[in-house]
C-alpha cells in the first residue's frame, strides 16, 4: 500500500484492502485523500460521498461507514493521533488484529504479526503451523515464538510478496 508514512492512511488503506487488491486501493484512495485529507475531514464528510468514492473496493458501505466512524472516534477520543496499543486500535470500527498489526509494527515499530491469506498459507507450507491451519490469531501467536520482536513486521511483509509473487499455487492432497 501506498500511504506516504501517514498512520491514518494506513488504517483507511487497510480498512480498504479488505477483498480488494492493493493496487486497487492505491488508486481509490488518491481521489479519498484528495477529498478527506484528514480523519477530521473524514469525521465531518458526507457518507454517501465517502460511499462513492470507495465503491470500487467493495464492500463499500460497511467500509465507508466504518472509516467514517473510525475518524469521528480519532478525532473525538484521540485527538486525531492513531492509539500505540492494541487493545485501544481494535475499538476503531472496522479495525481487527491485521490491521491493528499493520499500524503497531509499520507506524509504532512494536513488535506484531500480520496474519494475512498470504502469511497464513505460507506459515503452513514452512511447518510453522499445521497445513491448512486458517485461525489468524493462532498464526499470529505461532509466529511471535519463532520470529523475533524486531523483526516480525518486516519478516510478515516479506512472507506475503512471496506468497504473492512464488508461492500461489494451492497444493491439493
């Protein structure tokens, strides 16, 4: 995802990203940003602008009503500034572990597993978990004791372009 370093981008690309490839959300989110350049100005939007925009990711009005609620709570409870801790990320409507992940190892360099399809398949296929294993908070939990801390986001970025890019066939036994 392209997000420019933004926390707040990174939680609305994540939300997007749901169904929906990533370079499908980069472009969607050129005109959203355009339009709602901060969670206030997303806060204050209009849902049904917001809805359009994002159509094309899919899902677009559990999405759009989810970032909208995301950006009133931000801006209500949080001053703006997305939470450091994983307990407070997953009250974000529209926000679970991966994308809580996502912000606590990219944003805030915390040690966090992102336990995506990708990550999920491929941890199966090395014999970390069980094949076919597809619990994502076991796959998280499997991971945190074999990777260590600093290097568990970086390592989860670069399970999922292999498992994009090399690993995309599905074994069947």
């Amino acid at each position: 995802l392209e997000y420019n370093g933004d926390p707040w981008r990174l939680l609305v690309m994540g939300r997007l990203s749901a169904q929906c490839t990533d370079a499908r959300v980069n472009i969607v989110s050129e005109e959203l940003f355009e339009k709602f350049p901060t969670a206030k100005d997303m806060a204050d939007g209009d849902l049904s602008e917001i809805e359009r925009i994002v159509k094309p990711c899919g899902l677009y009005m559990m999405k759009a009503k989810n970032l909208k609620d995301a950006s009133i709570m931000l801006v209500n409870e949080f001053s703006g500034e997305l939470p450091q801790e994983m307990d407070e990320l997953l009250r974000l409507p529209g926000v679970g572990r991966k994308i809580a992940n996502l912000i606590l190892g990219d944003i805030y360099k915390k040690p966090a597993i992102v336990a995506d399809t990708h990550c999920i398949r491929i941890s199966g296929r090395l014999g970390f978990t069980e094949e076919g294993e597809k619990n994502p908070v076991k796959v998280e939990r499997v991971l945190k004791e074999y990777v260590p801390e600093e290097e568990q986001s970086d390592f989860c970025h670069r399970i999922v372009l292999f498992g994009r890019e090399y690993c995309t066939v599905l074994l069947q036994f």
